[in-house]
C-alpha cells in the first residue's frame, strides 16, 4: 500500500477528522480551483490537498 492511500484510509476509517468532512462538504477543490491555485506551484492538484 503506498503511503498517500495509507494516509487517506487512517483519515477515512481512524481520525474521522471532522475537518476533512467540512471541506468535502464545501468543496473546497472547487474554491481551490476558482481562485487560480495552481498545480505546478505545489506539486498536487487540488484534490490531493484536502
């Protein structure tokens, strides 16, 4: 299992971090991507940062 899937499930299935869920919530890929964030500069794409 890679480490960034390993992350993912403990924050899924263990932490049930509360604040992943009201990012999700808002979307906030979506606000990442309106407000001209951009990949290259960080090296994910906006997904991968929440």
């Amino acid at each position: 299992m890679r480490l960034d899937n390993f992350i993912q499930t403990a924050m899924n299935n263990v932490l049930k971090n509360p604040v992943l869920s009201v990012l999700r919530d808002i979307n906030f890929s979506s606000i990442l991507k309106q407000s001209n964030f951009i990949k290259r500069d960080i090296g994910k794409s906006p997904y991968l940062i929440i």
